[in-house]
C-alpha cells in the first residue's frame, strides 16, 4: 500500500531546483517534484535501485506503526516508510548537513518526518522502542560497529530491525561448529569464516569507512547481537526480528544501567 503524502508546496521547480543547490551534495536522489536531487549519484539512481532489492520483503502497510530511520542522510527511506502510512517517523543522523536536505525534501513532499541531530551510540536517549527500525549504510562508518548493535537492540528495536552494510571479501558462509581446540587454526583460512576486514587509511576515499565485513561475519554478528535474520532479499540487505540473546553474556550498554 502506498498513501499518497499531502505534497503542499508552493515552490516552482526553478526554486526547488535552486533550493537542492543551495544545500550542498547530496548523497540520496530523491524526486522533489521533477527536480533530482542528486542525477548524478556513482551508483545510479540511489537509494531507489538499492530499495527496489528489498521494498517487498518489508510490511507494504505500516498504518499506526512506529520508525527510527538511523543514518536517515536526506531521508530517503523515512518517507517511504510514511508513505507506507507508519503513524511516526523519526529520522537521526550526526551530519546537519544531510539533516537540512532531509528537512527540506520531506517538507517539499509534505511527509511529516521528526529529524534529529543526534549519532546512532546516543539513542539511549530518545526513550523510547519503535516497531520498525532501519539501519542502513551505518555500521561500515562506525568505529565501535558491535557497540551500536548491542545499544539498539537495548534501547530502540522493538520488533523488526532492517539492516545493510558494505560487504567485501567471500560470500561463502560456512556452518561453523560451537567451539574449536586451540590447536585448530585451519578454520581461520577459511573464505566462509565471519571476518570483519579493518580499514587503517581509505576505502573508496573515505576516511569514515572503519570496518567491512564479509557475509558470514555480518550474519555472525546480527545473531550475535540479538537479531534473528528473517529475510536476506539483497545481497547486503538484512531483515531481522529482535529475538533472544543466547549466550548470556553481559553486552555493552550505554549510558550505564542504574
Ligand atoms: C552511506 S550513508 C547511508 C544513508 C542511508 N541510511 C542509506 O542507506 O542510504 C551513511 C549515513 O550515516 C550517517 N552517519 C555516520 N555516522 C553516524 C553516526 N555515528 N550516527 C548517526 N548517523 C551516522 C552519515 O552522516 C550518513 O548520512
């Protein structure tokens, strides 16, 4: 289902248009009425190629629900989710800039949206869980990748968490056995053996991208964190349910617990 979003504005194209400039690169293509936002995106038409892979394996009516889009960027995937009907988006992200785009395309298409400056290792703070949330594009720029996982199912994950990362190295996942003897090194050779590949310098020119994994170490670590994977519709692209922590060890939880 798709509810049209209530698009009020008064602004003529050439505004827009001279609007989207004046708010710097965008990273998110979005279509503010005929005007796009970023035509010329190394990766195509983004992030609607990328949601293409995975808009029908996430719930096409979302009337009444709760979303925390984190990383939201210029908002891409918070008004889709409105225009699936969700009752309250709120978008997060630590950059203003990506913030003001976000504001200004959601207000163009009239898509009532909350954004909010604020990093993903702070959402302890917005007290409150949410039905749906969408981590997408996140973790490979973390420092402490672990650390977020660990503090969203904590603090804001109801439910469903919808999840991509980079993803470089093998495909290959193997099925591993609980434990192995100190003495056994070989399984570490192994391509399909989780693995989290650290970036010291660049990647791709960007000095925030820290931690890359291949797809058994994504996997490894969405369970690992608590999150049962319910779907995987894209190569990079995760649904997941918040389920129960198996092995009982204590998490890092921030801010501290009283
Ligand atoms: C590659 S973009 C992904 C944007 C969008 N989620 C998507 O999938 O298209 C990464 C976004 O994460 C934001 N970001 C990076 N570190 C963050 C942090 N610690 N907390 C919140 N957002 C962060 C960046 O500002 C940027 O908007």
């Amino acid at each position: 289902m798709s509810t049209p979003l209530n698009a009020i504005t008064a602004l003529t194209a050439d505004e827009i248009s001279a609007t989207v400039q004046k708010l710097g690169k965008w990273f998110h293509n979005i279509d503010l009425g005929g005007v796009q936002t970023a035509p010329d995106h190394f990766l195509g038409d983004y992030p609607r190629v990328k949601f293409q892979g995975f808009a029908n394996a996430i719930p096409q009516d979302l009337t009444g629900k709760t979303v925390l889009d984190i990383g939201c960027n210029a908002g891409f995937y918070s008004i889709e989710m409105k225009r699936r009907g969700a009752a309250r988006v709120v978008g997060i992200d630590s950059d203003e800039r990506y913030l003001a785009q976000a504001r200004f395309a959601a207000e163009v298409l009239g898509a009532e949206i909350e954004f909010k400056n604020m990093s993903v290792y702070e959402v302890a703070g917005l007290n409150e869980k949410f039905d749906v949330v969408i981590f997408m594009g996140v973790l490979y720029h973390l420092r402490h990748p672990l650390l977020a996982l660990d503090l969203l199912y904590e603090n804001v994950v109801k439910d469903v968490l919808i999840f991509q990362s980079m993803q470089r190295g093998s495909d290959q996942v193997d099925t591993l056995e609980y434990d192995y003897d100190f003495w056994e090194t070989d399984i570490f050779n192994s391509p399909g053996f989780p693995v989290m590949y650290f970036i010291e310098n660049r990647y791709s020119n960007d000095p925030t991208n820290w931690w890359i994994p291949n797809q058994a170490g994504m996997e490894a670590m969405l369970r690992s964190a608590g999150f049962e994977i319910t779907a995987h519709p894209e190569k990079e692209v995760y649904i997941t349910r918040k389920g129960e922590i198996k092995d009982k060890q204590p998490r890092a939880v921030y801010p501290p617990k009283q």
